[in-house]
C-alpha cells in the first residue's frame, strides 16, 4: 500500500513538474516572440526616421522650391536696385 501511494505521488510530481514545464516553455517562447516584435517594431523607426532624414527626392524638392525662392529673391532685389539706381539718374537729369 505505501509503495502504490509513493508511485501515485512520484506520477502525479512527475505530471506537474511537465505541466511546469511546458508552462515555462510557452512563457520562454512568448518573450522570444515579444522582444522581436519589439526589434522588428525599433527597426521600422529607425527606418522612418531615417527616411524622414534623408529622403532624396523630398530633399530635391526641397532643394529646388528654395532655389526658386532664391531665384525670385534675386529678382526682387536687382528690381529694387535697378530702380533706385534708375531714379538716381532720373533725379541727375532733371
């Protein structure tokens, strides 16, 4: 009788301590699977930022709007001195 009890009690330990296991070993895989989202998730910001950064063709266009502006900025001051030069001269004439 006490043997029978004994083996019952070793099975039973036995079947809990796999239970534990397996439990640990799904716990274990769960925060593999979490810390690559999470790396996969850094990745993908870092990519974005770096998009945000350096994005050749918005930088282009960037580029070519200030060029634009500069050139109507240079524009505006030859007008400005080419007029003020002109009513100079109309002044020394009259």
């Amino acid at each position: 009788m006490k043997r029978e009890l004994e083996r019952a009690a070793a099975e039973k330990l036995e079947k809990v301590n796999r239970s534990l296991q397996r439990h640990l070993q799904g716990s274990v895989e769960e925060k593999e699977e979490r810390e690559r989202e999470l790396l996969s998730m850094k990745k993908q910001i870092a990519t974005l930022m770096q998009r945000l950064r350096a994005d050749p063709a918005q930088l282009e266009r960037l580029q070519s709007m200030l060029s634009v502006k500069n050139g109507g900025i240079q524009d505006l001051r030859r007008k400005s001195l080419s007029e003020s030069f002109g009513a100079g001269e109309e002044a020394l004439l009259n």
